[in-house]
C-alpha cells in the first residue's frame, strides 16, 4: 500500500470486541494463556546453553512441529535473543547438532539456523534496504495521514478486532517474543488485512522483540510485504491458523472472518528503487599476530558490544587486552523507542557478557552508561587509559553501525583507531547472500554436510571452530 493512503474499508472498531457466546472466563483464557506459559528467553550464555541442551533430544522433531503455535512454544528453541546478542552462536550450535545428529535428520533445524546469516549478509550487501526503512518509518510518522496512524495505534495497542491477532499483540508486548508463525500471520494481516505501510509494523516488531535485528525483522517484513521475493507475499489464511493454533488460542473466533481465504488478498506493491549492491569488504578474524602475540602493538582496549557478547570465544580470544568496556547508549535506545522489557533483556546480556570477557582476559573492565553517547564514551574511555584504540567486532547493518562513522572520527581526532574484525563464519557465509537463500544453502549445506563427516570423526571438544 502506497505511504498515506487510506486504511482498509473493512477496518474494525479501535475498542476490542468478544463473540457472543463466548463467556468472560473463557475469553481471558484465550488471551492470556500464552502470556501464563513458561516460555522465557536466556539473557545469560549459561542460561542459553542450558536450554540449548535441554532441546537437543528433540532436534530431529524440530522438522515435524516447528510450525505449530502453542503456549510455551516448546517445539522451538526460544533462543533467538540469545542469539541475536551473541550469547551462543550459530556455529556453536551448528556445530553441536552436527556432532550428535545424522546431518538429514536436523537439516531444517540447521537450516534455520542459517536464516539468519542469508538475512545479515543479504543486508549487509544492501545497506541502503536498511537506510531507507528508516528514513521511511521517520516520514510516516511525520506525514502520514493521520487516520491511517490512528488505525496504526489502535492495531498496535491489540484492538485491531481479530482475537486471535491481539493476544499476539499483546503476547509481543508482554513477553517480547512471538513465534515465527504467529510473525508470518501478524505482519500479512497489518500489511494485507489493514493495508497498513510495512515499515511502521516493522518498527513496532523492532521496539519490542527480544531479538529484535535489523536484518531478519526488516527483510522478514519486506518478504511478507513480497517486496522480497517480489510478487511472492505471504498472506494470512484463517485456514492456515486453525491448522497450526492451539485450539485455546482460537476459542474466541471474534474477527476471524476478515481473514477467511476468499476475502485476503496481497496489497499492491509499492514502487522502489532496486536495491544497491555494494561490494563486500573482507575482515580479518582477529587483529595481526604479530611476533607470536594476538595483540597488536602498543596499547589497545577490547570493546565488547551487544552484538556479540562472547567474544572470548571467538578468535579475539587470544588478545591481551588492557582493557574491556562496554557501553549502555542511553541516546540511541531511546531514539530507537526501544520496549523496556527489551532495554532490560540487554542490560542483562551486555552484563553477562562482559562479566565472563574480564574472567577469560583478566583485565580490568569498564562499563558506562551515560547520556554521552557511544562515540564520545569510546573516546574519552580511550584517552584516559592511554590507549591506541579499540578493536572490536564490526557490527553489522543496522544502528549500532550507523554509528562507525562518528565512533572512527572521534578516535582519529585524538590519533586513535579501531580495528574491526569479522568472525570467520561470518566472513565466510555472509558474501554469499547474493541472491535467493536456496543457492545460498546450496552452497552452505554441502559444506556443512561435509564438516559433519569430519566432526564425527574428530570428537573434538573444540569442534565449532572447525566450522569455516
Ligand atoms: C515479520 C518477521 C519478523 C521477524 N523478526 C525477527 C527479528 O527481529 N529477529 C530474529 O531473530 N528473527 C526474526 N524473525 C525470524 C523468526 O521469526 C525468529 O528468528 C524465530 O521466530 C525465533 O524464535 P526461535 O528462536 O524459537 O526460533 P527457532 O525455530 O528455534 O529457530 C532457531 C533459530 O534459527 C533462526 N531462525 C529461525 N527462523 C528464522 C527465520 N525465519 N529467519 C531468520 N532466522 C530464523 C533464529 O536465530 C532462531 O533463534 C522474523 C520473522 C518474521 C516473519
């Protein structure tokens, strides 16, 4: 739907209605028996391993039941803001299932796995997708017409008059989490049902997702849209639902009929410049080793970020450090309007992570957060330890990076610099995001299918690292 124009004809009431028939008990029960579940999400590595490894004998049934919404979502691992944060990391669990499964009997596991990395390196050739989302959220909130924006609000406060669709709103709002299905439906009924502008309900899905990452919520929405895989939209089918909702979820039917299959049908398209490519630029995994040291010469400081939170488990791991820091950026957290929950969740995880970092480097560690921003925090942190600068993991597209320019201009002011470093696996599966993800996981699979032989006949403890 074109920015500004009207909302859907067959829009509802803002106020959220019950079927008749349908008792007071009952109905709260719909709503809230997702939000009465146990699903919980790991803010600490130790927490992510842990259930990690509780959902390794079920594995090979991830095929079979990944689609199925129920309270708890025991059928997936609820491990995405975990691994959004870089508290476990694909590889690792790659790395894992390889080692205890057949490679077929985990495929679609190990395949979504790496639906991540097709979505990071896709945006990370296209940056502008990124840019221009933004800039697109920032003139819609300002020249939107302002009863499309009150639709918005209304959709997005779980009065949207589908059931069903506002116990995921509120579900979203109240746990920062939803199923991927329970995303699929809800982005196809604001986009195709309310014909409301994807990026505002991409915006919503960024302010309050755990997991919340540039590349799979903005590309994730875009395919929905079908400005993905152009013309290919995902829409929302009633059928589809009451095959895969927990009966429970469905017992207030309230609105199901505005997404019976006969009556939705995908949005136009809206017009866009084709995305632009840009050249992929290669990074080493860890700063020069120069005269047996990890470290480059001089003074330098590791800066951890919530972009990856294990970095002494990646090849940085071998540095002397003489410093860690971590930054809290109060400024971009709110420019973003990030969620409370989530602002905790990180708050948490950046803890953790640079708790068990000071452990492995035995250095000293700072951690600030202050109204100063990130790039002045790394400067003045940098001058008054006398550092050369900072190495750290490039973060990939999305605010974090949107700040490297200020982040390398206040450095150079003072002569410093950072050094950026890419994890290997990364390096090596990000570049081949060039098109479609199924050339993509041909390429990715072989290999795998291949390091699988040789994990399971290593039995090395250390194997992820075998992994690219
Ligand atoms: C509109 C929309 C928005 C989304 N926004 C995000 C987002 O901001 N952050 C995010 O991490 N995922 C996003 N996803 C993808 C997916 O919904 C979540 O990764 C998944 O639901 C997380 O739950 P889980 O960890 O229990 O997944 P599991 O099913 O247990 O999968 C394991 C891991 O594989 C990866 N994965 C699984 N499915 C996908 C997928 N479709 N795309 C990319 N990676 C996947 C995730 O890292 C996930 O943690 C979005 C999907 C849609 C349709």
């Amino acid at each position: 739907m074109a920015a500004g124009s009207e909302p859907s004809s067959t829009a509802l009431p803002g106020s959220r209605t019950r079927s008749p028939g349908v008792e007071e008990s009952e109905f709260q029960t719909t709503l809230d028996v997702m939000l009465d579940s146990e699903a919980t999400f790991p803010a600490t590595r130790a927490a992510a391993l842990a259930r990690w490894q509780a959902f390794l004998p079920q594995a090979t049934r991830y095929g079979a039941l990944r689609n199925q919404v129920v309270p708890g979502h025991p059928h997936v691992t609820r491990l995405s803001p975990a691994l959004r944060a870089r508290l476990v990391t694909t590889e690792a669990l790659v790395g894992s299932l390889l080692e205890t499964c057949r490679f077929a009997a985990v495929e679609k596991l190990v395949q979504e796995l790496v639906w991540r990395d097709y979505w990071k390196g896709w945006l990370e050739l296209r940056p502008s997708v990124w840019s221009d989302y933004r800039a697109e959220v920032d003139r819609l909130r300002r020249q939107a017409d302002p009863a499309l924006l009150r639709r918005a609000e209304a959709v997005m406060a779980g009065q949207g008059g589908i059931a069903v669709l506002d116990g995921f709103t509120r579900e979203l709002i109240e746990t920062g989490y939803l199923h991927n299905h329970a995303r699929m439906w809800w982005a196809g009924y604001w986009i195709h049902v309310e014909r409301l502008p994807w990026a505002l309900g991409a915006d919503f899905f960024y302010r309050h997702l755990l997991d919340a990452d540039p590349a799979s919520n903005t590309l994730g929405w875009r395919w929905v849209a079908g400005l993905q895989t152009r013309g290919k939209a995902y829409l929302p089918r009633r059928s589809n639902l009451e095959k895969y909702c927990a009966a429970n979820l469905l017992a207030d039917p309230t609105g199901l009929e505005r997404i019976d299959d006969s009556v939705v049908a995908a949005v136009p398209l809206p017009d866009e410049r084709p995305a632009e490519r840009v050249a992929w630029k290669p990074l080493p995994d860890a700063p020069g080793i120069t005269e047996g040291s990890a470290t480059p010469p001089g003074s330098w400081g590791l800066w951890v970020h919530g972009e990856d939170l294990s970095v002494e488990e990646s090849a940085l791991g071998q540095m002397r450090p003489d410093v860690l820091l971590s930054v809290f950026d109060a400024q971009r957290v709110a420019a973003l309007g990030m969620a409370p929950r989530r602002i905790a969740y990180l708050k948490t995880a950046l803890a953790d992570g640079l708790a068990r970092a000071g452990h492995h480097f035995k250095c000293p560690i700072e951690s600030c957060e202050t109204g100063e921003g990130l790039a002045e925090a790394l400067a003045r942190v940098a001058r008054e330890r006398g550092l050369a600068g900072w190495v750290a993991m490039r973060p990939s597209v999305g605010p974090l990076a949107d700040a490297i320019p200020a982040i390398e201009a206040d450095l150079a002011r003072d002569g410093r610099k950072v050094i950026w470093c890419r994890r290997r696996w990364d390096e090596h599966l990000w570049p081949q995001a060039s098109s479609g993800f199924f050339g993509f996981w041909e390429k990715a699979q072989r290999r795998l299918a291949t390091q699988a032989t040789a994990l399971a006949q290593s039995r090395d403890p250390q194997q992820p690292e075998l992994l690219f």
